[in-house]
C-alpha cells in the first residue's frame, strides 16, 4: 500500500471516528447528565457561577483556557501550560482519560470509560445558565 | 461514642477494681468522647458542602471523598485566602427511660432530663499544606468539667512508585480507632450522637475504650486507592500530662499498646465497599500504685462497609463490625477481682441507614456484646456473671442544611433527631442486678426497663 493511500485510509479513520464521536456527544443527554455529575464531579467542582470547590467551577467551561479561571489558584503548571481551551471534544477527551491528556495535572480522577456518560454529563455543562 | 456506660460502671470497673482506671475510661468514652460531626471549618476550607464529606449531609459518616479529605491530613482546599480552623459544636438532648434511673448523673433527675449535653470547640482544618488537625476541647453539661476530647494531627503527602501511587502519612493522637476512615470502628460507628442518660451499648474491648487516656502516633497508606494500612504505637502520658487535659487515668500500659489495620477499599462513584481487620494489643496496669502484673488484652477484629451513593437523592449505607477481645487478667486475677484468669468478649454491631435527598435519615442498628462467666467480675451485676448486653437503636433525624445552596453555609450546619434504643439483654439477661437494697438484697431491674427515647439538637458552625 502506497504511503498516500495509508494516509488517506488514517484521515478516513481519524474522520470516521471524529463523526461518531461528534455523534455521541450530540445526543448527550443533560438531565442523565446531571445525575452523572453528581455521581462523579460534585464532590470537587460547583455548577455554580464563580464557585471553586477543590477544583474549580464548571459553569462556562465551554470556550475557557484550561488553567485561566482568576479566581482559582489550584491548578497545576500542567493544567495552565496545556494549550487546551475547553470544547466538547476535548473535554470528552480529558474526562475519559485525565492523566494522559493532561500528564501532571491534580485532578484525582481515573476516568469516565463510559462514552453515552462523558456525552451526557457534557451535555449537562453546556446547558448550565 | 458511649460505649461503656453503665454497664461498664457495674462490670468492667470492678473488673479491675480501680474505678478510676478503666472504669474512668468507660466513663470517659462514655461521657466526653463526644461525636465529632461535619465541621464547617473544613467547608470553608474546602467550598465543598457537608454533603460531599458526609452521608446525610451531617457527620460523621463519611463518603470516599470525606475519607479522602481525613486521609489527606485535612489539607485540601478551595485554595482561596487564609482559612481560620475553628469551628464549634454542641449538643442538646431531652431523654426518657422507661424507668426512672437510680444511677443518674449527678444533679440531675432520675428520668426526663434536658441538658446541653457537650459543647466543643475544635481546631480543625489545614495548619500547612501538609500538615491538617482535628482537635476537639469539650464541655461536658453533664459533668460540668471541661477535657480535651479528640486529638488528631497529621503529616500526609502523596507518594508515587513507579506507576503506582498513594497517601502516606502520620497521625499523632489520643485514641485508637479516631484515625480510621471508614464508620465501622469504635469511635465512628453509629449511633454518632447518643445521650448520656441513657444505658449505653455494654462492655468494648479495649481498643474502643481508650479514648484521651493514651498518646499514640500511627503510619498509614491509602495506596492505589484500594489498599489501606495502619500501624499505630499507644503509650499511656504521665498523671501531671492527663492531669494537665483533665482526661481520664486508664493505668499504665507495661510496654506499649500496638495498632493495626488492613483495609480494601473500592470506590465506584455510584457506591462503594469497605472490608478490613483490625486489631490492638496491650499489657495494662489499671493502677499506678500497684504496678508490676498487668492485665492483657488482644483485640481482633473484621469490618465491612457498603455506601449507595448515586446522585445522592438516595442514599443507603450499611456498616458491620465484630470484634474478638482475648483477656490475660493477671492483675484482677491475682487481686480477686476476677474469676478467671482468662475471659473473652465479643462484640457485633451493625447499622443501616437511608437518607433521602441528604436531608432526612433513618437508622437501624443492632449492638450485641457477650462476654465469658465471670463472678468475680460480674456477679454483682449480673444473675448469670454474664456482662452480656444486646438491644436494638432507631433513629429518625433532620439535617436542613449542609448542602452547597443552603442557608448559612458553609457557616453553620443542625441535626434534629429522635433516637430510641431498646434493650433484649442486659448484665447477662432479660433481667440484672442494678445494686442492692438496705438490707443488702439486691434489685432486680429488667433489661426493658433501660429503654431510652431521646430527642437531640447538634448544631455546629
């Protein structure tokens, strides 16, 4: 197989995955979402506007520079030389597997294996007001 | 925690015929080593709400990240500004038994009695990023003395092996099973408040019985998450030092008393279990002017805990305990306390409880001690020399606060609570001994009679 038709098959994999992945948090359910949350992330992070707790708040993640919430000094050198601004997809990515998305971050999580769970729960932090 | 009480007045203290040895620590269980609950100086510390250390929102039954939190020497943070670790507690209670107690606390009556129970002041909370304290100072209404109540200041640090990590830490403390995380042992097992009017739950091996009379300083690991370990060295301080804290003299240990404990702990999020052994060695010498022949004690145990947790709308906890105490009574033998040389004790205790919406809760726990016949230690109380023990506790309660959108948080938390504890045995049966007439006959009571209804108040802010 030519070096150009691995790479097109990658990029159709890469795509492929992308979509379904885009897929499954598309159908996230908020309301699964906020029981998921409160099973898993309510003990360190408040949905409530300007609230820190152990980690810091959730509310208006989307869109936010890893690291940069001011009113939370918390994090991890990790965490703010990350590069990350916070989207669907890459919170999907960072909850399914903190440690390797973020190597030396704090947070004392393991993990959120289960895809329908990450999409619900991101579901439930976007629809926060 | 009262776990002595009364029947330890009329048992274990003639046991080692000194009453102010560990009939003073049954005491001082019994009276003073009050319940430590969901402190708000941890929820300031912290900006996390009652209810994500504690089940029910009110301690002190812990949830993984509660444990979690102790373990990591009460260091963890929001990490905004400084936090004053002070918090306060106090507790009020009303009881009724079902017949009027002869033995009553002093200035009060022999029935119907309200009191402020306790009030503590506790310097809880971070002191440096790894070193935390919970130390609890307690006025006891009933008593009217003041003591040092609950001493536990930790050194904690995470450790990483290889791709392997953990919590190692030190705690230096006054009572063996204060450290424990899980809500199996002595000091943390329900019921978490319970009136000092009433009958208590009968005799405690000697690890549950020790509390502000010894000084110990215990390792610990909570490694991988799964696998707890601790290993704790007890000695009993001076009289001027128990003096000094106007704590309770238990004798004197020959040697040191020895602690350990294995856990395997497995936190799923959505529930969680526990299971563990546990265990405590010591050679006691219950009076410091007789010293030389002590008494031993070795005390194994088996624990178990289950934790629903969910979203935390319903929550169902159920927390089991037993405990083997083999007894070498070399001293009370050779002063004629006792009969035998060598007793046992078992004890079982077990509690379920429901909470619902962490706010309103109901428990149902079961306590059963039984000991070896023994008359030289337990006839007067008992017409089978048995110190046997065994009843029942409900409890319904009230916890308004305590969750992240509450009134007055992270300032103040209250529990409201009915507790009724019903007893099938008593010293040995249906029927006991609670002392003697004029004429030097003794007075039969029956186990029913020790029935206790009680209505509580504990506020903490």
């Amino acid at each position: 197989m030519k070096s150009s038709q691995r790479l097109l098959i990658s990029a159709l994999f890469a795509a492929s995955v992308s979509i379904v992945s885009n897929n499954v948090l598309a159908s996230g359910n908020p309301k699964n979402g906020a029981d998921v949350f409160a099973e898993e992330c309510g003990d360190c992070h408040s949905t409530k506007e300007g609230k820190s707790k152990k980690g810091p708040p959730l509310h208006g993640v989307i869109g936010r520079k890893a690291g940069s919430f001011a009113d939370f000094s918390g994090y991890s050198d990790s965490m703010k030389q990350s590069g990350i601004v916070w989207n669907e997809e890459r919170i999907d990515a960072y909850i399914s597997a903190p440690k390797k998305v973020v190597p030396g971050g704090k947070m004392k999580y393991d993990g959120l294996p289960d895809a329908t769970s990450r999409a619900d729960v991101i579901a439930y932090v976007m629809s926060l007001k | 925690m009262k776990l002595l009480r009364l029947a330890g007045r009329k048992t274990l203290g003639r046991w080692l015929r000194i009453p102010n040895t560990l009939l003073a620590v049954a005491a001082l269980a019994g009276l003073f080593a009050s319940p430590a609950n969901a402190l708000p100086s941890y929820a300031r510390q912290t900006g996390a709400d009652c209810a994500s250390c504690h089940a029910g929102s009110f301690g002190p039954q812990l949830t993984p990240y509660g444990q979690q939190f102790k373990l990591s020497g009460y260091t963890d943070s929001d990490e905004k500004g400084v936090k004053i670790p002070l918090s306060a507690m106090a507790v009020a209670n009303w009881t009724r038994t079902s017949k009027a107690n002869p033995d009553h606390p002093e200035n009060f009556n022999d029935n119907n009695n309200a009191a402020l129970q306790e009030a503590s002041l506790f310097l809880a909370g971070r002191l440096t990023d790894h070193i935390g304290t919970f130390v609890q100072g307690t006025y006891s209404g009933i008593e009217k003395k003041s003591s040092l109540d609950q001493m536990d200041i930790r050194y904690a640090q995470t450790l990483k092996l290889g791709e392997s990590e953990g919590i190692v830490g030190l705690s230096f403390n006054n009572n063996p099973t204060l450290t424990d995380p899980f809500n199996t042992l002595g000091q943390w097992r329900f019921p978490y408040t319970s009136s000092d009017f009433g009958f208590g739950y009968g005799p405690s091996p000697l690890v549950e019985s020790l509390g502000g009379s010894v000084l110990g300083l215990n390792a610990y690991t909570l490694w991988d998450k799964n696998f707890y370990a601790e290993l704790g060295v007890y000695n009993t301080p001076s009289t001027g030092t128990l003096n000094a804290l106007n704590a309770s003299d238990a004798g004197k240990f020959s040697g040191v008393g020895t602690y350990g404990r294995l856990a395997y702990v497995k936190d799923m999020k959505r529930d969680n279990f526990s299971v563990g052994l546990f265990g405590f060695n010591a050679n006691l010498q219950p009076d410091r002017n007789d010293l030389g022949t002590s008494n031993n004690y070795r005390d194994l145990g088996l624990d178990a805990a289950y934790q629903f947790l969910g979203n935390r709308e319903h929550i169902f906890s159920l927390n089991a305990s037993y405990v083997r105490e083999w007894q070498t009574l070399n001293y009370a033998y050779a002063n004629n306390e006792a009969s035998n040389l060598k007793n046992n004790l078992d004890q079982f205790r077990i509690a379920g409880s429901y909470h619902y919406n962490q706010t309103w809760g109901a428990t149902l726990g079961l306590f059963d001690s039984r000991g070896s016949s023994d008359s030289g230690l337990f006839g007067a109380s008992s017409f089978n020399n048995r110190p046997n023990t065994a009843g029942y506790l409900l409890q319904a309660d009230w916890t308004p606060w305590g969750k992240e959108d509450s009134w007055l948080a992270p300032w103040a938390n209250m529990r409201l609570g009915i507790q009724y504890t019903g007893y099938t045995r008593y010293n040995g049966g249906s029927s006991y001994i609670s002392g003697t007439d004029d004429s030097g006959n003794p007075i039969d009571r029956q186990a029913k009679d020790n029935n206790t209804l009680s209505l509580f108040a504990w506020f903490a802010i």
